[in-house]
C-alpha cells in the first residue's frame, strides 16, 4: 500500500505544480477537420513524392525510362492510400 501513497502524492504534487505530464498522442488522428485534412493529404503526397524520385533515380540509373517511373508512381499512389486507411483504422496494439 505504501506504493499507491507515494503514486497518489506525486501525482498531487505535480497538479500543484502544474507539470502533470501529458499522455502521449503519437499516431492519434489530429483534432479538427483542418488537421485531419492536412495530415491525410501530408501522408498521401509524401508517398507520392517518393515513388516518384525513386523511380525516376533508378530510371535514370539503368536507363529503362519510363517503366520504373511509371511503376514506382503506382505504388507510391498505393501506399499514400494505404497510410490514409491506417491513419483512420489503426491496428489495436498487442497486448
């Protein structure tokens, strides 16, 4: 019992204080319509963008322009989708 005291005290201690520590929001949808917005059109058009240099890197190093371009772009558009859909269904977390 002596445990669930001190816990209690600090916790006390630490409202007075002001510095009671925020829980951590890491891969939690953004409040508001805006942010949600944002981060969804951020996570699609950041994979976009490396397919794209990726494809074009390779096209350009092995000289097989536009394959590489044109599959990397479908596959960056894939996964741009795909991190929306985990951006609104996350997985559970395994206990």
């Amino acid at each position: 019992m002596p445990e669930n005291d001190f816990e209690e005290r600090l916790r006390q201690a630490r409202e007075r204080q002001g510095i009671d520590p925020k829980p951590a929001t890491t891969g939690q949808l953004p409040t508001g319509p805006w942010g949600i917005g944002f981060r969804a059109g951020v996570e699609v058009v950041s994979a976009l963008i490396a397919g794209i240099g990726l494809g074009w890197l390779l096209d350009r190093w092995l000289g097989t322009w536009p394959w590489l371009f044109l599959l990397f772009f479908v596959l960056g558009s894939a996964a741009g989708v795909l991190n929306v859909y985990r951006l609104f269904y996350p997985r559970k977390p395994v206990k």
